[in-house]
C-alpha cells in the first residue's frame, strides 16, 4: 500500500497508531512528528515512580528510534505543526516546511491548565505534563528538601495527589489546595474521597479543600515564595505544582474546520469528518451513540484509540467501545477504576476499608445507577478490578447485595467464553 501517513504528536496515541499500521499491513511510508525534543516515553511515571526515583531514565523510553526506524516509522522530534492545509493534503511545519498526506492523525495530546492568578508565572509555578517539566519538578524537590521548604501543590486531583504523595515519601512538607468540598470529586465516589482525604492525612500532608486562593506571593528575584489564601491565610512554599487538568489540543484542527468541542470531535473508530483525518488519545471527545461527548485521558484511551485510528485509515474500521480504565498511585495504594462513575444512586463496598489507613485496606467499591452497575473503584484489589472489567463489558450487574457480600464469587456472573 502506497502513500504517506503523517502523524502528528510522537507521545502515546501517535506511537501506537505508528506500529498498528505496521502490524495491520500498511506499507507506505509513515512519518511521526512530535514538537517535544524526546523520542517516544512513558508519562504515568513522571508524577510517581520516577518523580520518586524508584526508576531511572531508561524505564521511561517507550519506543527507542531505532525500534520505529526498524519498522520503518520516521521519527522527527523537535517539530511542530503550525497548520493543516485540508484542500492540499499536506502539513506546515514551523521553518515553512510542508510536508503531503495520503492520511493524517491527530495525535496531539492535552495541555495543562493554568490559573489566573498574580504570581502565576513564577519560575517554581511549575505544571506536570511532559519529561522536561517532571525534571524541573524534580530539581526544585531536591532544592525545598536542602532548604527545608514546604512543596504547595493546586488542585486535588490525580496528578497533583501523586506528586503530593511522592514529595511525602522524601520527607517533604506538603499542602495541597483544592477548591471542591472533596478530593477527586468528579470521578470518586464521597466515600471513596473521604478515604483518600484521611490517606493523605494521616501522611502528614496538609490538605485544604474548599481552598479560595487569592494570589501568589514572589519575591525580589520573582520566585513564589508563599501562597496567599482568600481568608488572609499564608501557606509559605519553595515550589508550587499546578494541578488543575488539562485542555485538550484541538487548536490545529479547529483552524483546519473540523469539528471542536473541548477536543477533536471523532466517532467510535476515531475518524473526523474528513475522510483522510483521523485522531487519537487526550485531544479527542468521542461521540457516543445518545449524542453526547466523552473524552478521557488515559494510557487505555490513547492505546486502543490508537488502535483504532489505524484500522480506520486502513479502511477497516474497529469501534472502540470497550469499558473505559485508568489507575493511579499514592503511597502503596494502586487505585484501579473500571467505567464511567457519573450519575451513580447507589454504592455497594466489598472488602475492608479498614479504619487503619496504613493496615493496608484492601477494597472495592461498586456505583450503580438504576440498579444497573456503572463503575467499579479498586483499591489494592486487582482481582475485583480484572472482573469489573469483564461484568462491565459484558454489561452484566451483580446486585449491590452481591457485589458486597465478599463470599459471594462475582466471577460466576461473568458470561463463558
Ligand atoms: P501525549 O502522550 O501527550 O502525546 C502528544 C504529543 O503531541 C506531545 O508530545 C505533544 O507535545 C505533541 N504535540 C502537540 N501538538 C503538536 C504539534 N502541533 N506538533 C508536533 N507535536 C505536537 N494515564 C493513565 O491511564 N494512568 C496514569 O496513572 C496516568 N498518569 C499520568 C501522570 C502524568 C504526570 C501525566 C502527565 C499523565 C498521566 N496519565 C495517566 C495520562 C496519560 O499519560 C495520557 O492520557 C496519555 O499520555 C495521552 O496520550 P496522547 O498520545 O494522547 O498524548
């Protein structure tokens, strides 16, 4: 098969779409382009195990250039795409250079927000999005740790939560400001919060919510150096970490005229509008099948989007449908999330969520809505997670008397075969 495929972002969703066209058949030439100056990595360790230095560089590498240039993927890093000319098929780099498409994919991943703020800028305001701010991160840690300055993180979700947990594990003080009434509000249930509230309490982590910040203190030099509250509280800190979620990168397409709403808007297999376009991963908002949008960012999401992105360009489209999954962790506790929590009535807990956070509680909690089970939350519990996947999938419901009845095996729900 003859042709040329760009691919625009060399992170997850790129890289896949890249080998998936390989193993799917395509013989054509296939060009990645990222605009960041690394090849192919990993982001889920940067705010956890690498940030902790648990592993080194090398465990970061997702695919080594060598690897793509073996299956004759082109890798060039470094580069950015400034524009997509739809009537002539063909990309503008940064430089004026254009480059033509037989197929495009969007691959171009999500943004971290900021806050409007006096102080924002400080050069210890620092957001987690890429390699290059997860090192800065972590030479400003090493400063606090030498200077004895507290960590201040913005925003009680998973990433800020992660960080805030890997600046504990090397003795740091930490505080972490979240606007909600709770941690993890959109996506945990209010008692799944509570619990991870009183985990990073009893780590020692400051933790405020219903935080109203009013600005950031810096000083001479410009650095922030205190985190003033609306109430006239002073929280003083070395380093500041933003984690306020992301905005999905869907500037390209939206100049180029296709469909935007807060994300590249795509059907199950990934295509746009456009016969040629595809995209995948944290720059989509997928259009379910009632007319509403959904986007993740996840590694699941970008992998299988990825996936389908190829099969699309390929002309044999493969829907991706299957139950959404993600995971993150804090201290020793793996939380596993299986569907989509929004909209649950019901909760059912199975197992021990122990009143002693560091007994090491192992658990999972079941939401339903309608009765119909919607989402399972695992924590340290991989066996529950695996089969909320498979009754998810198969779109089976134990009741919540079941699913809390921990000698009742929810497996023999789950269809043969
Ligand atoms: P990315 O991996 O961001 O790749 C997009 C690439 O495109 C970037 O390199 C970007 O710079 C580049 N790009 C953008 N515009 C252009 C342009 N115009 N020209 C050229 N290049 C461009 N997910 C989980 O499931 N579990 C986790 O535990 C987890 N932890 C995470 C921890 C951190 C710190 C972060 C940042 C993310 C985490 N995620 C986690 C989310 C997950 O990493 C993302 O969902 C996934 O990387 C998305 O892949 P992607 O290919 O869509 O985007």
């Amino acid at each position: 098969m003859d042709g040329q495929i760009v691919i625009i972002g060399a992170g997850q969703a790129g890289t896949q779409t890249a080998e998936a066209l390989r193993s799917g058949g395509y013989t054509g030439a296939i060009t990645m382009l990222g605009d960041e100056p690394h090849g192919p990595y990993h982001r889920p360790p940067l705010s956890k195990a690498w940030l902790a230095g648990d592993i080194g560089e090398a465990q970061l590498v997702m695919r080594a250039p060598e690897m793509l240039a073996k299956k004759g993927i082109t890798l060039r890093t470094g580069v950015t795409v400034e524009a997509i000319d739809r009537a002539a098929h063909q990309v503008r780099l940064a430089g004026g250079e254009t480059l033509a498409y037989t197929g495009l994919v969007l691959a171009t991943g999500s943004t971290p927000r900021s806050l409007p703020l006096p102080g924002i800028g400080a050069p210890n305001v620092l957001p987690l999005r890429s390699k290059d701010d997860a090192s800065a991160i972590a030479t400003r840690l090493t400063a606090c740790a030498e200077r004895s300055l507290p960590v201040l993180v913005i925003g009680g979700g998973f990433i800020g939560l992660e960080v805030a947990a890997t600046a504990r594990k090397k003795g740091l003080a930490v505080t972490v400001l979240e606007a909600a009434p709770r941690l993890l509000g959109r996506v945990l249930a209010p008692l799944l919060s509570d619990w991870y509230a009183a985990l990073h309490r009893e780590h020692g982590i400051n933790l405020v919510l219903d935080a109203r910040i009013a600005s950031i203190e810096t000083d001479a030099a410009g650095e922030a150096t205190a985190v003033l509250m609306a109430d006239g509280s002073r929280h003083p800190c070395g380093l500041v970490v933003l984690g306020v979620g992301v905005t999905a990168n869907d500037r390209l397409a939206a100049a180029a005229g296709l469909a935007c709403d807060r994300g590249i808007v795509v059907d199950d297999c990934t295509r746009t509008a456009d016969p040629l376009i595809v995209a995948a991963g944290d720059c989509t908002a997928r259009q379910l099948a009632d007319g509403s949008l959904l986007r993740l960012e996840s590694v699941q999401n970008a992998t299988e989007q990825g996936k389908s992105a190829a099969a699309a360009l390929l002309g044999q489209p493969r829907p991706f449908t299957a139950t959404p999954w993600f995971w993150s962790d804090q201290y020793d506790r793996k939380l596993q999330m299986a569907g989509l929590s929004g909209g649950a009535d019901a909760w059912a807990v199975r197992g021990d969520m122990g009143g002693d956070m560091a007994a090491g509680a192992a658990f999972s909690i079941y939401h339903f809505r309608a009765g119909k089970l919607i989402a399972v939350d695992s924590v340290n519990s991989a066996k529950d997670h695996l089969q909320a996947r498979k009754l998810l999938d198969a779109g089976v419901s134990p009741t919540p008397e079941q699913a809390a009845d921990g000698g009742f095996d929810l497996g023999t729900l789950i269809p043969k075969g």
